[in-house]
C-alpha cells in the first residue's frame, strides 16, 4: 500500500475541519450618572453614585463580575459614568440613566426633562431613587412629589415583577423605619413596588419601549452613616437594587437617536450669542410657530401658553 503524503493529508484535515467561532463578549451596560457637581452633599460625602462614598457598596455589587459581567448572574457587565447636565450628546451610547438626591434649589431643566422622557421612550433605563427624587422626575415620567417625608418603615411587594423576584433572587420583608418619604401619585399601568404604611415608595413604570425603577427613599442603597443618613442596606435591599439595574437596561444594540432638542446651561440662550436680549424672544417665537421641539420649554409634548411662561422665568433667571 502507497504512503499517504503527509502535506496532502494535512491539507484534507483543515479543509475538513469545522470553523470554530470565537465567542464574542456582550455589549456591556453603559450607566450614566448624575455627577458630583448637582448630586447631594452632606458632611462631605456626595451621593453621587458613581463616585460618592455613600454607595460604595452598593457600586461594588453592580461592578462585580459574579453579578454583571461574564460568567456572571447577568452576562453584561457595567460600566459607569458621570455627567453633570444632560444633552442629546451626553445621551449618545448610554444604556441607563441614575438619578440620585440633588443638591436643594437644583432642579433638571425644562429641555433635560424633554430629552430623558425621550431617551426612555426611545428604550433606555431609568434608576432614580432619593427622599425627593420623585419631585425630581415627576415631569419625566409622570409621577406624583415626594410627600409626606418621615420615619418610615416600608416594605417589598409586587411578588413576580423582575424587580422583586428577579435574577438576583427575591426582595422580599420589611425595612425598619428610616427618614423617606412617599409617592403622591402614580400613572396609569405602574407597579407598585416597594409601600409604606399602605402609600407607594417606589414603583416600576414603563415609557414608550423603556422601563424605569423610582424610589422616595436615600438610605437603602446607603452604606456609609454619611450626614444623619441611616443605613437600610441589607439583602433584600440589595436584591432590589441589583434586579433593577437587570430589568431596566435595554437589550444589546440599543442606540439612542438624538431627537434634535438642544440643551443647555442657559436655555433661554436661543441664538447662542451668550446674551440674553430681544433677539431670544424672536428665536422663541420663531421656533414655537414652526413648533420645533426647541420651543417645549415645559418638557410636556404640546406648545401652549405654558412654554412662554417657562421661556419667561428660564429669560428672567439669567445665565451665570
């Protein structure tokens, strides 16, 4: 019998031999957060998430591998980032937005209330939890202020919404009473999550194709006794936490598209001369009877007598 030919044999193998793909690793989940310079402040500690001491923690947990990540509970792994205003660009590759307790007197701007309303109707994330940050959003996603702020107990409900019985296991039981406030008001087709003497604390609330988690409360996610504020963080606190992050985040390939609604820091600034003068006023006009999204000074989808009124105090407040 002739000798095969070791080239040719070798040759017929890799023309036979399957191709084997090499995995890729999933898009991870790009979180955007509200940054020291507007997050709250207290004894020296931000509670800016992606950076303050007090959700120390809490950050560790959702940048944990064995959590987000490969081989993970949830195979995308997170990455966090900071901003101190919101824009269409900032917006640009962000998967989830995280609001936490602004400093008092701050507020989002009539066009960052346009632009993450559209952001989550477009499929993005939000998490936004703090005493007052219910007040915050409220023009976002249609909730009720934060009211009646106390000591409170609270405790999980809504058994089978991912939030509370989701990838991270069950968030179920009680919280001893902390300083947190409540909900007043809910929109049509919201889960209540998390209640307090019978009143909603937080809640989940979807948007258009996005999901949102709020919450009237500081100290759950807190570790670190910042200020006079308690710890609740505890298992079940942080299966919460962590499940919301896995709920709300998009699926791979979410892109936020710019909806052409500029912002920013001096929003009655229309024709960008750094100035404040008549010629705004005409930009103004211009803008709202061509009803470009630029003249819905009050974030809310219509041009009435409304947006004048918010042009009018934005026009009155000045640029710093």
């Amino acid at each position: 019998m002739p000798k095969a030919n070791p080239t040719t044999a070798a040759l017929t193998t890799l023309a036979v031999a399957p191709t084997v793909a090499l995995a890729q690793a999933p898009e991870p989940i790009d979180v955007l957060c509200i940054g020291p310079e507007r997050a709250r402040v207290c004894a020296d500690s931000s509670f800016a998430f992606a950076t303050g001491d007090p959700h120390t923690t809490f950050r560790n947990a959702v940048l944990d591998p064995s959590n987000f990540g490969s081989g993970g509970i949830v195979e995308r792994s997170i990455v966090l980032s900071e901003t101190d205003a919101f824009t269409a660009d900032v917006l640009a590759g962000v998967d989830v937005v995280v609001i936490t307790q602004f400093e008092t007197g701050d507020e989002l701007l009539p066009c960052e209330v346009a632009l993450l309303r559209d952001f989550v109707e477009q499929g993005g994330g939000l998490f936004a939890w703090g005493n007052r940050v219910p007040t915050t959003v409220m023009d976002v996603l249609g909730v009720g202020e934060a009211t009646a702020c106390m000591a409170r107990g609270f405790a999980f409900e809504a058994v089978g919404h991912p939030v509370i019985d989701g990838p991270f296991g069950i968030a179920a039981g009680g919280v001893s009473p902390i300083f947190a406030c409540v909900i007043d008001g809910l929109p049509a087709g919201a889960t209540t999550l998390v209640t307090s003497m019978g009143e909603p604390m937080a809640a989940a609330i979807e948007l258009g194709a996005g999901r949102t988690v709020v919450m009237a409360d500081d100290e759950w996610a807190v570790t670190m006794p910042a200020c006079p504020a308690a710890s609740r963080w505890q298992a079940s606190t942080r299966t919460f936490g962590l499940n919301a992050f896995a709920d709300i985040a998009p699926a791979e390939g979410f892109v936020y598209v710019d909806p052409g609604i500029p912002c920013a820091a001096c929003p009655a600034d229309l024709d960008g001369d750094g100035d404040l003068t008549i010629f705004d006023f005409l930009a103004f006009q211009n803008l709202f009877d061509a009803m470009d999204p630029a003249a819905d000074f009050d974030g809310d989808g219509a041009f009435t007598i409304f947006d004048f009124l918010a042009f009018q105090n934005a026009f009155d407040a000045g640029c710093e």
